[in-house]
C-alpha cells in the first residue's frame, strides 16, 4: 500500500444504496411517494448511481413492495444511472417493464451464505442470473453483478480468493459490464482491500469495479481509502449509515455516504457531490423511519461547522484580560 492519499484531480464516483440496501431493513414501511421524494432530492446531489428499490417479491421484502411505482414515477436527472437489485427473471422483467437502467444481479462467492440468503447453490444462482443476464442483453439494458462475502463470511470466515476470481471470469465470459466486490458483513480489513482491489483492476481493466463496504468493525473508511489507493474510483455507500445483514448479527449498515464524501472532499479528492445536498437528505431519515441514523455527520456536523460560543464567553474573556492589567 502506497497510502498518499493525495485526491488531487482524482473523480470518484459515489453509489447511493440507502434506498433499496437501507430501507429493505426497516421494520417501518416509508410511504411510497416519501421514497419517490427522498430519490429525487438525492438525484440533485450529484451521485453517479442510485439504487433505487429491489424487484424482489413483495412477500420477501414487504419493505420495498412498491418498486415499480417509484422507479416509474421517480425524477430522471440526465448522468444519473437508476439501479435496482432483481434476484431472478421475474424480477428482470418487471425492472425492465419500469425502465430500470441498470440490473444489479446478486449471488455469494461463499456456498454457505448463498444457500442461506438465496435459498440456492452457487451453481444453481449463476445459471439463474446468466438468464436474466441474456434477458438484459436483449433488452439492451446494462447489468451489474454484486458479489457477496468477497471479504469473509460470516458463517464459513475467511473466502478463498481462487473462488472471487473464478466467478469474476465467469460473469466477464458473459458480457457482464460491472461487478462489485462486496463486503456484506463488514470483515475486511485495509491490506485485505487492497490487495484484492489491484488484483481485480489488473486482471480485467475493461470491467468497472465497484466496492461496497459495510462499517461493523470500524473499518469502512480505511477500507475506501486503502482502495483508492489501489486504485478504486466507485464506491456504494449508504445515506445515514443505513443497512445490516440477517445473517449476520451486529452487522452495521454500509459505509454511510455523507461520511466518505466528507472524508475524501476535506482530502480533496472530486466526488462530484453536494455534500450540504446530501446531508440535508440524510437529516429527513429519522422521521421516515422512526428512529436516529449511524450518521456522525448528521449528529456533528461537518468539520469546519462552528457552534456558539459560551453564554458568559464575553464575561469570561473580560475576566482573562483582566488578569494581564493585575500588577506583577
């Protein structure tokens, strides 16, 4: 790790997933035209993607029951790609119906956590996805994949690294434009990142890497920055800091996305985002969804936001300056 971490003139786009990641957790149902409304402010902001919602089915994920109707309805700002997570072909077409732009396709690199999210077998979900891939294809409409537990799993631990890459090749022999390399429960760890980062940019140049952290550890931001410094320019991040795993208990939401453009905006990287934009819609959370956010920066503000000084500060100064007319 060379770890200057100098930003000038370096552009890193940054992925909302608070949207579809986040609100699938919450146990309060957002209204619908709250999320087409919380969408469209963060499509003002100058995020490169949002992730809208999941065509999952409704009785899955009753959180997100209305997918269709908020990516129909939501505003298009022109440079924004809208995603959205389809687990099958069903999904596919009901996204494509809506005029999603991208698919993002999810399976696990690790058997045990596919078999217990999905219900099926590694085998068994990538011949499902290579469907819905050849589906996409048709459509003309561009598709991503997410890889679940790059990083570890929370029920098998460490990954082998043979595996990540066998299914890189694979999904890549299928046309497939994008992957994310996902930490789903927040066991990564910065020299971990970066050397799997440079590995991935090294064998496929032609394909766009994402990186998707969580921050259970404490570790999300070195994790961004030790891929940045690998050379990672696309990060998913959750508004607020929302987000969890079921399957993994005490897991934390993703990397929350007002916090890492803070970080790399104050370490003058371009991230193209607005930052008082994005912490205004982080702000609306709590009422949406009943309960305070992970966010540091909604709770603290950014770093040079200032705070009144003491009630008595003119009296207490008076006081100090006194002190220096005493005689010696």
């Amino acid at each position: 790790m060379n770890a200057v971490w100098n930003g000038a003139n370096t552009r890193i786009r940054m992925c909302e997933v608070g949207t579809r990641d986040g609100l699938q957790m919450e146990a309060q149902f957002v209204p619908t035209e709250d999320k087409i409304a919380l969408v469209n402010a963060l499509s003002h902001t100058g995020l490169a993607k949002i992730e809208v919602s999941s065509f999952t089915s409704p009785t899955a994920i009753p959180a997100l029951r209305d997918a269709e109707i908020v990516m129909r309805e939501i505003e298009r700002v022109p440079g924004v790609v809208y995603t959205a997570l389809v687990p099958n072909m069903r999904g596919a077409e009901r996204a494509i119906d809506a005029r999603t732009d991208e698919l993002n396709l999810v399976m696990s690199v690790s058997e045990t956590h596919n078999l217990a999210n999905l219900r099926m077998t590694r085998e068994q979900s990538f011949a499902s996805l290579s469907q819905v891939i050849a589906l996409a294809q048709q459509a003309r409409v561009a598709v991503n994949v997410s890889l679940s537990c790059v990083f570890g799993c929370p029920m098998e631990g460490d990954v082998a690294e043979p595996d990540v890459w066998a299914l890189v090749q694979r999904f890549a022999d299928l046309g497939v434009q994008g992957i994310t390399l996902c930490d789903t429960t927040g066991m990564a760890y910065p020299t971990q990142v970066a050397s799997i980062t440079a590995q991935a940019l090294a064998r496929w140049p032609q394909t766009e890497f994402t990186l998707h952290f969580h921050n259970t550890r404490g570790m999300g931001l070195a994790n961004v920055l030790a891929a940045i410094d690998a050379g990672a320019r696309q990060f998913d991040a959750s508004l607020g800091g929302l987000g969890g795993c079921p399957y993994a208990p005490g897991a934390s939401g993703n990397v929350c996305s007002e916090e890492i453009v803070h970080a790399l905006q104050c370490m003058g990287y371009d991230t193209g985002v607005d930052l008082d934009a994005l912490v205004a819609a982080a702000q609306s959370l709590p009422e949406l969804i009943a309960h305070d956010v992970p966010s540091q920066i909604v709770k603290a503000g950014k770093r040079l936001d200032t705070h009144p000084v003491p009630a008595d500060f003119d009296a207490i100064r008076a006081r100090a300056l006194a002190r220096d007319q005493k005689p010696s």
